[in-house]
C-alpha cells in the first residue's frame, strides 16, 4: 500500500540524504566544512546518524550553496521540493528461469546487480567510477545488500553476486614503491571489500614479448594454435559454471578446515610481538573459505577437501606479498591494504603530528611555521616529500588546520 509523503511535510527520506552527504564529503574540501561549521552535521548525515528535517537541509545548502557541484544541488533540490511514496513490500518469490541472461545498463546510475536478475558484475575502468555509485557498490560488498529508493519503491534486497573489476594506476604506470592505496584511485573502504587483489605490471620480457606478438599477429590470421583446438565449447562451459552456482554447495571437510586454521594462526603469529605489523585478519578468513568453497564448486565437489584449502592459501599467499608488503620494511602489512598505511608510515604520521603539537605548545597555542614542522621531521628520518604529503593531507582531512598562509596547528 503506498502512503503519499507531500513536499509541505518536513520529512525526508534517510538513503538519499545519506548518499548526497556523501557525496559533498568527497567533493567539498573538510576545512570548508569546517568553517561553515557543518563538517559534524553532514558527517552525521552520511552516517546515517540523523535524518535531516527539509528546513535543515535547505539551511545546509543556503550555506553550501557556492562549493555544491550542480548534480548535489539538483539532488538536493529535489529532496526539497518533491512529494514522494513509501510502497511496502508485501511479498517477494522466486521463479524458476531457464533463458538468456542479459547486461542491464542504467545511464548515470550503472545499476550492476539486481535481486532475481542477474546483472553484469564485470567492472571496467573501476577508478572512474562516479562516486555516487560508489557508494552502492560499497554497500553491496560490505553488507551484501542493495538499498533501492526509486519510482515509489524502498526497500533492502540481497545482492547474490561476485565483483571483479580492473582499475588503471593512478599515475599512468604502476609504481612499485608505493602503496597499492596510492596506485589506485580509489577509497580504502572499497579496495579492502576484495577477497584478492592483483597486479598486472608491464615488465618488458624477450621471451613472453615474442609470444604475445606471434599471438596476436596469427588471431589477425585466423591462425589457432594447437593449445586451443580442444578447449571446452563457450555454451558448455556456461552450462557447466550455472550448474556449479546453481547445485554445489560444498561443505568444509575437517582436514580444510584444521588446514586453513593452522595457516590463519600461523600468519597471526607473526603478529604477536608489539612492534610488528598485522599480518591477516578475519576478514581474509573469510575470504579463505570462499575461495576453498569456489574451488571445490569448480570441480562439483560437494566436499571442500584439503587440497581445496591449499589452492585458496596458495591465492592468498600470493595476494598477500604482492600487494600487501610494507614497501620500507619488506614485511606483510595487511594495513597497506585495509587502511591505506602501513604500520611504518603511521608511525612517521604519529612522529609529524607529535612535532607540531609539541612545537605549537612551545609557542603558547599559536600555528607553528609548516616548514619548520618539516625540517624538523627531516631531522628525525621522514622523508621530506612525505612529511609534505602527509600535512598537506592531513590539513585537507580536517587533522590540521592552516589559521594563516604557511601556519599550521591542531584542528
């Protein structure tokens, strides 16, 4: 039954709030925020923490309205201006379907999955994703949900699909000294939602060169090389792989299981003196079972097996140094991945933000000359280019603040 919400009430609904002031904290600067004296108020909003009435949003906008991208403010006029419906749902059933699948495109809004139908879930050019997007997909890999408030419609439903995705580096090339975090323009919160991560680097190699020429050249010729005369037919495979999805569901033998545990234990280990970094966390746990459970639904084994476990460690081992090193100290840091910052680099920003409340303390309160910060950084070991980095960082996030040009103190 649908119940008419008028624009002349003061209520709002709670999703789009959530995703607009998302969307401003992405795009307008934390010290702008800051000195309107909303950053609290929209980063309660994004939390969903609490619900604007109409009058306060168009208050936040009036105060905002010079620094809101055109798409924010269309969205909040709408909130504003608009009557909407709250429909509830009476009831959802599942129908048998034996047909074509299709790859549904919405424009601007790249609606990938979809409860019942199942959507296309390969994901190009992932770093260009529009923000506003990426605040569903998020959702969809954190809580394995998709929230729809549309067309009269509102509701939670469950999101039964995988992502894969590829992104481009961040500066054209991938840069092996520096974290996955800063070769990826994307946000931690997302690329810690992977179960595996991958780099694909281009090292010029005579040999594998040589092949992927050939390759290519005798495709141009419609040449097939005898390795791909007898693999499986397209159609077949497409069978095989829904009657895995649709019939295996394996179940965790006890050797997988004390398998995947002695693994998990042993990297935590690893862990257990003070000073060094994490190396794994439950959440790749997770991860491991999937894997093991995927590799056993490959070859239709309803019983994951030992090897099965060894096959998702052997992916994740791989994962792990390849992405997950800590660049200074070359040790596994699960942090380079979860947080952005390894365990070496949040000690450098401890060690910065220590010298300016120090040094803002021995000038009695006031901001402190951002170079001398730096050069007594560059005393004590950090690297001048990130000592910079870093404050310049940390003043766009609102930890630092800058009361005159050159001068910084504590937020």
């Amino acid at each position: 039954m649908k119940h008419l919400i008028p624009s002349t009430s003061d209520k709002i609904p709670l999703e789009p709030v959530k995703a607009i002031s998302q969307k401003i904290m992405e795009t307008v600067p934390a010290t702008i925020l800051q000195r309107k004296g909303l950053w609290g108020t929209i980063y309660a909003y994004a939390k969903g923490a609490h619900t604007p009435s109409r009058y306060q949003l168009e208050k936040a906008l009036k105060r905002l309205n010079e620094h809101l991208a055109p798409e924010i403010k269309s969205g909040i006029e709408i909130l504003l201006r608009r009557d909407y419906f709250l429909d509830e749902i009476t009831s959802i059933e599942r129908l048998p379907y034996n047909g074509y699948v299709y790859d549904l495109y919405v424009p601007n809004l790249h609606n990938f999955v979809a409860e019942g139908v199942i959507t296309h879930n390969c994901i190009d050019e992932f770093d260009k994703m529009d923000p506003r997007d990426r605040v569903s997909i998020h959702e969809a890999m954190e809580q394995q949900t998709i929230s729809i408030a549309k067309a009269g419609i509102v509701a939670t439903l469950n999101a039964r699909a995988s992502v894969l995705a590829a992104a481009n580096p961040a500066f054209g090339r991938y840069l092996v000294a520096r974290t996955l975090a800063e070769n990826i323009d994307l946000p931690v919160t997302i690329l810690s939602r992977f179960d595996l991560i991958f780099r694909i680097v281009d090292m010029p190699n005579r040999e594998k060169d040589r092949q992927l020429a050939e390759y290519v050249l005798d495709f141009h010729r419609n040449a097939v090389h005898e390795i791909f005369e007898n693999i499986i037919p397209p159609d077949l495979l497409k069978k095989y792989v829904a009657f895995a999805r649709r019939e295996i569901r394996p179940r965790l033998s006890d050797e997988a299981k004390k398998k995947i545990v002695d693994f998990y234990v042993k990297m935590r280990s690893r862990s257990e003196d003070p000073e060094s970094p994490i190396s794994i966390t439950p959440r790749q746990l997770e991860a491991l079972i999937r894997l093991a459970e995927a590799n056993a639904r490959m070859a239709l084994r309803e019983i994951v097996t030992e090897e099965d476990a060894q096959a998702a460690i052997d992916l994740m081992n791989y994962f792990l140094q390849s992405v997950g090193i800590d660049m200074e100290t070359k040790r596994i840091d699960i942090d380079v991945i979860m947080t952005g910052q390894s365990k070496s680099q949040r000690e450098k920003i401890l060690t910065i933000l220590d010298i300016v409340d120090t040094m803002v303390e021995e000038a009695g309160g006031k901001p402190v000359p951002k170079e001398a910060v730096i050069q007594k950084a560059v005393e004590m070991g950090v690297d001048e280019h990130f000592a910079r980095r870093v404050i310049d960082r940390l003043i766009d996030n609102g930890e630092l603040m800058q009361p005159s040009p050159g001068h910084i103190k504590r937020a």
